[in-house]
C-alpha cells in the first residue's frame, strides 16, 4: 500500500519541483539561463534571441567611447566640428548592430566565446554559462535590472536588462554597476516620425494658346 501510495505521489512531486523552478528562474534569471543554455549547446540563434541588439549595439559603443580616452576626445571633437559623435564617426548602430550579431552568431555556434571569456582577464567577457546562471539580479522597478556575472577568473561585470514586453532582454553590458543601471533604465530611442504625407495639388488645367485672327483692325493692319 504504501509502495502504491509513492507510485502516486512521485508524478505530483516532480509537478510541483517544475512549478517552484519556473518561479525562481522567472523574471531576468530566466533570460540569462536562456543564454547559459545557448552557450552550452552552442546554438548562436537562441542566444541572439536573449539580446535586445539595438540598443545594446549602441551601448557597446558608448562603452567604446568611455574606456578609451582618444576616442572619447574624438567623439567631442566630432560632435562640436557638428561631424557627430562616435555612433557618426565609427559606422551606425545598425552597422555596430549587424557587425555583434555576426561575432555572437559564430563565437556560441563555434564554443570559442565561452573559451575566451572563461580565461579573459579583462572584465568586458561575461559569456561563461555557469557565471551567467549563478548571477546575482537587481531589479530596478518592474521594468529594468543588472545582473553581476562574474567568471572562473574572477573578472565581474555587469549586464543591463529589461522587460520589452512580456519578455526580459539583455540591452547592454559595462565594466561598472552605474552605467549598466544608466543602460537598463534608458528608453530605446524611438524611430524617425514619417514624414506627413503630402496631400497632391489638383492640376490646373492649361491655358488655351489664343486663336491668331487674321481679319483687319480699323487702321487696316492685318493680324497674324
């Protein structure tokens, strides 16, 4: 009876552990253990899928600009010379966009980002799986968060995220807590307003060319 009675309650057991995991991995956890994930089976596709890369590619550059002073000069000199500043002078974010998207694509299908970054001693790195899973999450409000990652070789640094919808995306990474608050809390800048369409102006219709009369005036001058 009591062999029977397990039998019956080891199926509501593993039900409930389900439950109690979905809860805790919810939120921002469960973007970067979908990451951790990606990085272990090498799929580059489900990892893109955790990263929101508009605004994270314009937040790589901002990083860009910040640990770089030359770069930082030449992004004050390109904004007041009105040449713009280092989203302008280095390429686009839609070519800083497309140019990660292909780095993160081949290094998770290739293992070789998870290499790197598991012996990197530098702490811009944070794509180990088990760093990732064992992150330590603050959330700011309900719609933003940084998680500390820190790898094997104890580099830490920060990742921003935030809810886009019902979903939680990574937007940007920093080396310091604040500027990865500053990254989770920002809006995405928005897209250009099209232009109002303009109404088309009726056309007028042409002059008529005035009909040459040739019949005589008074003075007896023939008109052509």
């Amino acid at each position: 009876m009591k062999l029977f009675r397990r039998v019956l309650l080891m199926p509501l057991v593993v039900a409930l552990a389900g439950i109690v995991a979905a809860c805790v991995t919810s939120g921002p956890q469960k973007a970067l253990d979908a990451m951790a994930d990606a990085l272990t089976k090498n799929d580059g596709a489900a990892f893109l899928a955790q990263v929101d890369m508009k605004p994270f590619a314009a937040n790589q550059i901002k990083n860009m600009t910040r640990e770089d002073q030359a770069l930082s000069a030449l992004d004050s000199m390109g904004r007041m010379l009105g040449l713009g500043g280092m989203d302008d002078l280095l390429g686009s974010v839609v070519d800083m966009q497309a140019r990660l998207q292909k780095q993160y694509m081949r290094g998770v299908s290739t293992g070789e980002l998870a290499a790197q970054c598991a012996k990197a001693d530098t702490p811009d790195c944070p794509w180990v799986a088990e760093s990732l899973k064992n992150a330590k999450i603050t959330e700011i409000g309900g719609e933003a968060a940084v998680a500390q990652v820190t790898t094997p070789a104890r580099m830490t640094s920060w990742l921003a995220l935030r809810k886009v919808g019902e979903k939680w995306l990574v937007v940007g990474q920093a080396v310091m807590e604040a500027t990865a608050k500053e990254y989770a809390v920002r809006q995405a800048p928005a897209a250009p307003a099209k232009p109002d369409a303009v109404p088309p102006q009726p056309k007028e219709a042409p002059e008529k060319a005035p009909v040459p009369d040739n019949r005589a005036d008074n003075q007896g001058v023939t008109k052509i």
